[in-house]
C-alpha cells in the first residue's frame, strides 16, 4: 500500500474512534533550512484546505517508483500566487523543490514547482502575476485621509509582506530563476527563543519549554493552528493569509482568512460585562476610541488556550492594546502591546502592516480547516 495510503487508512481508522487526528504538520515536521530536488509525475494534486497536496511518483537511482506526498501553502495564498485547481493533472511531469521532512518518511512541503513546459509555481503571493495574460492593472489604494478626518479602513489587505502590493517584473526569457525558498518557519518550539520573544516570567517559561519540547518531539498537542483552532489574539492580526475589514459608525469587523477567524471592535462605548469577563475566546472583547486618525483598540477576555506569538503562554490577566492609522496610501501600520503581568516581566510590542489589495478580483476565500481531517492523504494522531 502506498506510504500516503497507509497513513490515511490510519488516520481513518483513529477518526472513527473519534480519537483527535491533525490533518497537517506545523513547519517544525520539515527540514526547513534543506531543500531537495524530486523529478516525477503528478499522481494527484489535492486542492484543500488547510494545506494543499501533491501526491508525486519519483523514480530512484535504482530504478523503483516511491510516491511522495508533499504538502504546500492554503489554496487561499496559492491562488494569489497564479496557482488553481486544475494547474497540476494526473500524469504531469514536474520538478519539485521541497524541504523534507524530519523524519525520514517521503513527505515534504514544497518551496517551488517547475512544469515541464517552463511554467515555475512559487509558494508566495503575486509569483506569477506578471507572466499572467488576463491580469488586471492594480487599482490605486485608497489615499490617505486628509487631517482631522476619520479613516476608513474597509477593504481586503494582506501582510505587507505577503501580497497585495505590484507583482515583480516579469522574467526575460533566459534569465536565471530567483533559487527555491520556503517561507520563514512559524514561531514553534524548534526555532527557539529570538530577541523579539516576548520576555515571559520564569513560571511562564518553564511552561514555553514544556510546549517547545512537545513539539520539537513532533507532537502537535499544544500547536492551535495545527489543530484546525483560531490562532487568536494577537496573532490574528497578522494577516498573512489576508483580512478584510468591514466599518460603520458602530463597530469595525476584522475578517482573517486563517482558520475563517472573525473579531469585532466596538465603537459605541459599550463595555465589557462581567459575564463576558467570566467566558474568555480567542478573539476576544475589543472596544475601539478614535484619536484623531488613529482607532486604538483594548481587547480584554482572551482564553488562555491562545498564545502570544504562536507559543509564548499567557495568563487569563492578559490584555492588548493596538494603534491602527494609515502611513501612507493604502497602508495601514498596527503597533500592538501586549500586557501581562503574570506571564510576562514587561509589555510585548510588535509592529504590524496591511497593505490593501490592489487587485479588483482580490478575494478572500473560504477557510475550511476541518476539511483536511477528512481529506488530507496524510495524517498523524498525535
């Protein structure tokens, strides 16, 4: 039986004891700082959330055939990045680069893919935007608002380093390609603790170590995202896989493409109730006061199933503060403190930028984690 087809009867197996299975790895599952070359032809190509699959046949050094499944980015970003459901068909020739994984199994997540008629798909937004003939021109952001006047932030906007912004210059022909990259590793337990972590208390740091040995171990019992969950506050507002905002008079609804992940700030003076105090969600309560251009949010009621930054732990004491304004045509910057003082030993602050979509038929798309347990041809129960 194939090694993907063995692992999903597996899965299926735990699934109907209703034992819990994730249907994808975090980054911490893979090599990220390696990457291979895999020449095959495309078995499947599985068009899902949360993480799209190759299923690839490679031919060894000794002549015998080994499927590969490798996983790559959600269909949302792919499909920014000049992929579809149909770009890859049964019988296909390609060349993967893909970092393997750790363990040795014929799995790995793809940095780039090259078609045997030249055409190279990259893993980021707009990769491919400039080569494509039905591309729309990118509309003019929205201008900054002028002095004094309140802003409106209503529109799509991705991170500004993700999309949203002019695609690159289209190639000449023979010029040499950019080499293949993966996207910079989420914050887990396997990359360690940088000097823009949150500075957490000891108890809170033994609690980190705790999550950052399970998962280097390759558990994903404590990773959220992993488990199909919200990635809650403030790493929502990350907007990586896009976010649309919605505005009016009384409140301001972020909508994340990422786990389908939805907030509300209130505009109207309300207050958070004890009840609400006492039920503490992902997202959180968050009530919103203009200062002159800038919203500035609190949030307060954040469950402490969450964390900081994708790993940092934090008590239910937790509260964040945001600072939104435009600088500078289409552009909005998030300046975000975080403050504890149970789990951390001083505020946590991190800077933010959403760039509005500047093309017309930007959309976000619909987040269906949950289908990946069903369909995804490799799982793992951890």
């Amino acid at each position: 039986m194939p090694t993907y087809a063995r692992l999903a009867a597996v899965a299926a197996a735990f699934m109907a004891l209703a034992l819990p299975a994730t249907a994808h790895h975090s980054n911490s599952a893979y090599q990220v700082d390696k990457i291979i070359t895999l020449e095959g032809t495309v078995k499947e190509w599985k068009w899902m959330n949360p993480h799209t699959w190759l299923i690839l046949e490679v031919t060894g050094a000794d002549g015998k055939k080994q499927e590969w499944a490798v996983e790559g980015r959600p269909p949302g970003i792919l499909g920014r990045a000049g992929w579809s459901n149909d770009i890859l068909k049964p019988g296909d020739r390609v060349t993967v680069h893909a970092s393997p994984a750790k363990n040795g199994d014929p799995e790995g997540i793809i940095a780039r893919v090259t078609k045997a008629d030249g055409t190279v798909l990259g893993n980021q937004p707009n990769f491919n935007r400039a080569a494509a003939a039905d591309i729309v021109r990118p509309a003019a952001p929205s201008a900054t608002p002028a002095a004094g006047s309140r802003p409106n932030f209503a529109g799509v906007y991705y991170s500004a380093q993700e999309g949203g912004q002019a695609p690159p210059p289209a190639r000449r022909p023979g010029e040499p390609l950019p080499p293949p990259t993966r996207s910079s590793p989420t914050a887990d337990g396997s990359q360690g603790r940088g000097p823009d972590a949150p500075k957490l208390t000891p108890d809170y740091l033994a609690k980190w170590n705790a999550i950052a040995k399970s998962r280097i171990s390759g558990s994903y019992a404590t990773d959220n995202v992993a488990n199909c969950l919200p990635p809650g506050m403030p790493a929502m507002m990350s907007a990586a896989y896009g976010m649309e905002i919605m505005q009016d008079e009384q409140k301001i609804t972020f909508f994340s493409e990422h786990q389908d992940a939805l907030r509300r700030v209130y505009l109207d003076g309300r207050k958070p109730t004890p009840e609400i105090l006492a039920d503490p969600t992902y997202a959180g309560y968050s009530t919103g006061r203009w200062e002159g251009d800038t919203l500035v949010v609190d949030t307060v009621a954040l469950t402490t199933k969450s964390y900081i930054d994708g790993s940092s732990p934090h008590s239910d004491k937790m509260t964040v503060q945001e600072r939104m304004r435009f600088v500078e045509p289409g552009v909005i910057e998030n300046q975000i403190t975080v403050n504890d003082p149970e789990a951390l030993t001083e505020p946590w602050h991190a800077t933010r930028r959403y760039r509005k979509a500047s093309y017309p038929n930007d959309q976000l798309r619909e987040f269906a984690c949950a289908e990946g347990l069903r369909d995804a041809p490799v799982h793992q129960a951890r």
